[in-house]
C-alpha cells in the first residue's frame, strides 16, 4: 500500500507514520519505492514488505507426525518437513525436548532475522502460562510445553496454541471466514476434532475461544471415546472415521482418505459416508450452532470434503436448528492450505507486531548485522 494509505489505516499524525514507516526500513522490514509519476503532484511511495525481512518458524505437533515450516513476513511459507515422532508413546517432557531439537535446527537455518517459534497441539492449553492441561490424542495432562521449549530455544519468543483456535483465526483474516462476524470452524484431524469460534465483540474487541467440539455427544450408546464418554462426536468423524467408512483399512492416513475422494466415490462409498459420517456429524453440528450461534461455518481438514460431498445435505438438516431459522449460516470448506501452521505463524510473529524494534533490532546487533537504510549485510 502507499504511505498515505498507510498513515489513514493507522489513524495517526503525518509525522507519527513517517517515523514509524523510517524504522521499519532502517530494520529492513519493508521496503519503499516511488511508483510512476502521473503528472498529478508528489507520488507517495508505495510500501511493501520484504520477505527476507524477517520469518518465525510454525510447529503442528500430531500424534505420530510433526510438521515444521518457515513463514516469512510477507506471507509465504516454505521449507515444509515432516518429522516422524510417535509422541503419545513417549514420556511427554521427552517429546517435547524432542520436537525442540527440531525446532532448534530451523531456527539455526533461519538465521538472526527469526523472530519466533509458534507451536500447535491438538489439545486444551492455557494460553496464559503456556501449560497444556489435557491433550488426549498425545496423553498429555498438565505439560509445561512452553516453559520447556524456551528452556530448549533459549532466548527465542515462543508462542503454543491450540491447533482449532489457530487455524480459525488464520481462517477469520485470511481465508473462508473473511466477512464473517462469528465463526465456528471444525476441523477432524488423523486422531480426534477440534473446534474454535472466533469473531468480535460488540466493542470490536477479540472474542476467541478453542472448543472441545470433538466431544459433544451426539449419541451416549455409541462407541467409548478415550475421554470416558461414549458417543463423541469425534468417534463418528476424525480420521479413523473416515477410513472406516471408505474400508480403507488400518494404517490409512488422511493422506490417502483425500486421494480416494479425489478419485471419486462411487454410490456404496457415498452410502457408507452418508449413514457413518454425515449423519452423526449433523446432529453435532446443530448443537453447537444452536449453542454458539455463528454466522458462518468453517470446515477443515478431512471435514473440508463434506460440503462439496454432502453439501445439501448439510444446508438442510443446519436450517432445522434454532438460530438458522432467525438467520441464515453457511457452510463452507476451508481456503488456507496449512491453516493450522499459518495460524501458528501468525500468533508467533506477535512479538514483532508489538515492538519490531525489540523483536529484531538486539537479535541483528548480536548477530553483527547492518540494518541501516533497510541493508541486511554482514560488518566487516
């Protein structure tokens, strides 16, 4: 965008913009350059930000795998590696220090201008103290993740989010939630379901809460779940669902339940993923609209196939629940490819976003690097 559009969205003085715009360049995070003169006066400089100018590394902690990225300032994310970890045999501060060895290499290969780590698990964490209280999919309970990755990464700003409430917020800014005032996003992974709603208060202020969607009973003479409860909705639409219902048979990944319905289902299969999943699956979803009352419906991960397979289905049996009578909500997939890691990305690039001259100016001064007029060359 252009300085001027800058300092209007920022609501701030002329002079204010300038001296935050002339510190943002001397640390390299963006970039100015004049667009082509049009005869109509002085052109404001156009503001972009650089790529290289800083990145933060994104975690997604799963039951057997982990997935580690680089997200870079201006959006891309890069360098995805899937690291094999069998997380729930493991004593979970050993699993931790495990992931952080990981962690630790990216940060290295990332260099000075890394800026944070943000790290997603499938499970309830108190954002406050960074403890994760109960993660069944990893049987995790009471785990200080946080405190144990910055002891591992030392002096690196970490961030650890429950992987729903991640992906609903990369989902609410950049994705299938834009537009939306409350968002309820569900999302089925390999083992287990989560969910998040996300929007505004009446005072425009955040109000973002991670679900425990997975187990919201939608029959109670259904299968055991691993919380003790019988008849979880996530018993009827994770992962091990799905392969279920696609008689895929056992060691089926996600991977491969997206393959077969990209190859296309045929009438048995449609049958089979109508009465196991789609069915139980609307029960619980009336529920929790009912109860939270979103405008719109986000679903990812596995459940992303639903509409586009179910998509009637789904718009009928939603319009049967109270606030769809008042109101119409939608339904529809996810658009962010890794939400879950852009959503952790996001949430570790918050440091920087509060105080880039903190976040990043010690971190290059250290590393004996120029930052002046936005140069990013090594002293000599």
């Amino acid at each position: 965008m252009s300085r001027a559009e800058a300092t209007a969205r920022a609501a701030v003085s002329r002079s204010a913009a300038g001296t935050a715009v002339e510190e943002l360049l001397r640390l390299g995070l963006i970039r100015a350059d004049l667009p082509l003169a049009n005869g109509r006066g002085r052109p404001s400089s156009m503001l972009t930000l650089r790529a290289d100018g800083a990145a933060v590394v994104a975690c997604e902690v799963g039951t057997h795998e982990t997935v580690i990225a680089t997200h870079h300032l201006d959006g891309t994310l890069d360098d995805r590696k899937i690291v094999a970890l069998d997380v729930p045999s493991m004593a979970p501060e050993e699993s931790v220090v495990a992931v952080a060895a990981h962690l630790r290499q990216r940060v290295e290969t990332v260099g000075p201008r890394c800026v944070g780590v943000g790290v997603s698990i499938p499970g309830m964490i108190n954002r406050a103290t960074g403890v994760a209280t109960l993660v069944l999919p990893l049987n995790w309970r009471n785990v200080h993740v946080r405190d144990i990755l910055e002891r591992e990464l030392q002096d690196m700003y970490v961030t650890v989010g429950q992987d729903a409430l991640l992906a609903a917020l990369a989902e609410f800014h950049l994705g299938a939630g834009a537009s939306a005032d409350r968002m309820l996003l569900l999302i089925a992974e390999a083992v287990g379901l989560g969910g998040a709603i996300v929007g505004l208060s009446s005072g425009q202020q955040p109000a973002n809460h991670s679900l425990q969607a997975g187990h919201v009973i939608v029959d109670p003479r259904g299968p055991r779940c691993v919380c003790g409860a019988a008849g979880c909705l996530e018993m009827y639409a994770d992962g091990r669902a799905f392969v279920r219902a696609l008689g895929l048979g056992r060691g089926a990944t996600p991977a491969d339940v997206s393959a077969a319905v990209a190859a296309g289902l045929d009438d048995n299969a449609l049958r089979a993923l109508t009465k196991e999943i789609v069915v139980p699956f609307t029960t619980g979803l009336v529920s929790l609209v009912n109860a939270l009352g979103p405008d719109r419906v986000v679903l990812a991960g596995l459940l992303a196939e639903l509409p586009r397979l179910a998509g009637v289905r789904l718009e009928e049996v939603l319009a049967q629940s109270v606030v769809a009578t008042a109101e119409r909500v939608s339904v529809v997939p996810a658009e962010l490819d890794d939400g879950v890691l852009r959503g952790a990305a996001y949430d570790a690039f918050s440091s920087l976003f509060r105080d880039p001259s903190a976040a990043i100016g010690a971190r290059l001064t250290e590393a004996g690097t120029a930052v002046a007029g936005g140069r990013m060359d090594k002293e000599v």
